[in-house]
C-alpha cells in the first residue's frame, strides 16, 4: 500500500482570512484607526484570538489582508426583503 506524502504548508492553498506576506502591516493604533474603534478594543481582539496578527519581538503587527476579511465576516445583510405593513394609512 503506497501513502501519499502530506504537503508543506506553503503549498497549502491560502484562504481568505490568511495575510498575505506583501500585505501592509499596520500598528495597533493604525488598525484601530481603520476599524473606526479604540486601541483597547483592538487589544482585546488580539488577546482573546479572535483576531491574526504577527509578533514581531515585543511588537504586534495585523496583516491590512486581515482587517479587511474581518470587516467583512462580520459585515451583516439587510434581513427586511419586502415592505412592512407597519406604517400603512387605512
């Protein structure tokens, strides 16, 4: 019985939520700048995991690729498809 060789993981197909490595790495203040929030929720993001970023010594670093899948995982749609019937005059 032949076992296929599993790949390394740089030949792993990358998804959406994963930095690329020519992506703009942006500060805790500059990613807070972008989300439109203050640099404690952002730090919250990162301590509670549910945020990527990249440690660089003491520093931490969020990829722009990884805002940019956040805001938009967490972008929600309309739910209201037709009219209500609230509102009309009798």
């Amino acid at each position: 019985m032949r076992h296929t060789a599993i790949p390394h993981a740089s030949a792993q197909p990358r998804t959406a939520g994963e930095a690329n490595t020519t992506d703009r790495l942006l500060t805790v203040d500059e990613a807070a700048a972008r989300l439109g929030t203050g640099v404690r929720f952002v730090r919250r993001l990162i301590q509670e995991r549910r945020i990527r970023y990249v440690k660089l010594g003491k520093h931490v670093r969020i990829a722009d690729s990884v805002l940019t899948a956040y805001i938009v995982e967490r972008t929600v749609e309309p739910v209201r498809a037709r009219r209500s019937r609230y509102g009309v005059a009798a």
